[in-house]
C-alpha cells in the first residue's frame, strides 16, 4: 500500500508537503510511526529540507548511502546545488538497478525532467504501481509538453482510485487552469481553501490563489494575495513573477519587479523568455530600419 494513501498514517505529513508547508513537514512529530515508515518519513524530511535551501546539508548527510531512496535524495540534493551531471548520472544508475523503486521513480522523474530528459523521465515514472504521487508528476510533464488531452485523462483515471485526495484535487486543479472557462473558478475554489486556512495556508497556496484570481479577472484581489505571499517571503521568484505579469497587465511600472526577480532568480523562465523575444524583436525590427539617403 502506498504510504502516503489516504489509509496509510503517512497522509498528514505527506499533505504538508503537498501545501508546501516544509517547516512543518521537518518538524512534525514522527514518534507514533510504525518501523516500517521510517524510511518514507525521512525522505520526506529530507526533501522538505531541500525545498527550503539546505540542499548542502543533506547532501552530507546522505552521502555514502546504500539504499536507492537516500541516493535518490542525494541527487536531488544536486540538482538543487546546480551539480546536474552527476545528478543525473545518479539517476540513470539507479533507473536501470532500481527502476522499481517508487522513491526512484519520483526524485528520478524529477531530476530528469529539470535536466531536459523528458522521455526519460515519462519511461521512469511509467513503470509506478499505483503511486498518485507518480501520477502527479507525469501529469505536470504532459502540461508542460502542451499534452492537456493526455494530463486529462491521467486525472480522470486518478480520480476514479484515489478518489478525494489533496494530490488529485490539486493534479485537476493544474489541468484546470491550461483548460480554461468554467475551470478557472473550480481551480480558485482549491486554492483558496487552502490558502486561506491557518492549517494549510502556505506561500505557495497563496500565489496560486493568486493566479486564478488573475484569470478570473479579479486584478486588486490577486495583486494582495501575492504581496501576501511576498510579505512570507520577499525573495519567492514566483510570487515576483507574477505580480510583474499582473503589473504589466494593468499598466503598472515593472522595472523594480524585474530587477527583484533578476536578483532572486537570474536563470528564471520569465526573464530567459522576455530576453528571447526582446531579440527576436529586435532582429525583426532592424529589417524595416528606414533607410537615410545622403
């Protein structure tokens, strides 16, 4: 059974880590565990610890590891630190001697993906047997491949096992928001639930919350919600992102925006692609130049 289902007592824990509650996560209590969870539990640890920038830490910790779960958390750990080739050297090992291997697949899937190998990573993850937390990251590669029709029937078939859980109503919520029309309100409706309880309330609830206010049209309530989230923490590149996007959007200035978000992400897909399309824009532009005649 999967530990982190619903029936399993992994599910509080795991359901902070999908809110993006990662304090809470390291420090929840563990004592009532049963032996055989342990080993989850800690790698959730560990991966909450990542996500809040102690990737070096538990690189040390971890190293020399002989289970496949912690050598998969230890390319994670890599990955974050910008150490990609070995990360993903890591990976490939393990996805041929332990490709089995629910953690594997997860943390593998996921190296692979933010490395550019996405079939790799779709073969890695396909071979789960019931993970919803697998199912999960197959569907945000297909969004981000443009492939809705395929990220909406891997929900539908989600949702006929895993029923109500977090992980399916936040996977439908994802789909949801690329569908568009009536899908926008029932992605908010998610969102704000959690955004708004002090119980599951994160930075990461909040901007998307945000997001879905912006799509509905509702400006003045998105911009508060993701200047919320900034006041969580000023440096969060995608509550910066999108409160440039909604500046922009509303005709506000953005320069100070965008020197933020240069300074807390430089490589982020917003400034790559703004610096893209600003010299394609200038290439095309230097074509129609009027000619100045002596």
């Amino acid at each position: 059974m999967d530990p982190y289902s619903a029936e399993g007592e992994l599910i509080n824990i795991h359901n902070h880590f999908l809110q993006g509650q990662f304090q809470e996560v390291v420090d929840f209590d563990t004592s009532s565990f049963s032996a055989n969870n342990a080993l989850p539990t800690r790698i959730l640890q560990l991966r909450a610890r990542i996500a809040l920038g102690q990737a070096q830490e538990v690189l040390g910790e971890v190293k020399g590891a002989k289970e496949p779960e912690l050598e998969a958390v230890g390319a994670l750990a890599e990955f974050s630190l910008g150490k990609t080739e070995s990360a993903v050297s890591t990976i490939e090992k393990l996805a041929v001697s332990a490709a089995d291997n629910v953690t594997v697949e997860i943390l593998g899937g996921t190296v692979l993906q933010a490395a550019g190998k996405t079939d790799d990573a779709l073969a890695l993850l396909s071979q789960h047997s019931g993970s919803l937390d697998a199912v999960a990251l197959i569907i945000q590669i297909y969004l981000y491949q443009n492939r809705t029709d395929l990220a909406l029937k891997e929900v539908s078939a989600a949702r006929r096992w895993a029923q109500d859980s977090l992980l399916v109503n936040l996977a439908e919520s994802w789909v949801g928001l690329r569908v568009g029309g009536e899908k926008y309100q029932q992605a908010f409706y998610v969102y704000e639930e959690l955004a708004q309880a002090p119980s599951t309330s994160s930075i990461y609830s909040l901007v998307s919350q945000a997001v879905c206010e912006l799509h509905l049209g509702r400006t003045e309530e998105s911009q508060a919600a993701l200047e919320e989230a900034l006041k969580k923490d000023p440096t969060y590149a995608e509550a910066i992102a999108n409160l440039l996007v909604l500046k922009a959007i509303t005709g506000q200035d953005t320069s100070e925006l965008t020197e933020s978000l240069a300074k807390a992400a430089p490589k982020h897909d917003f400034l790559t692609t703004l610096e893209e399309k600003s010299d394609l824009f200038d290439k095309a532009a230097a074509k129609y130049k009027a000619k100045v005649s002596a």
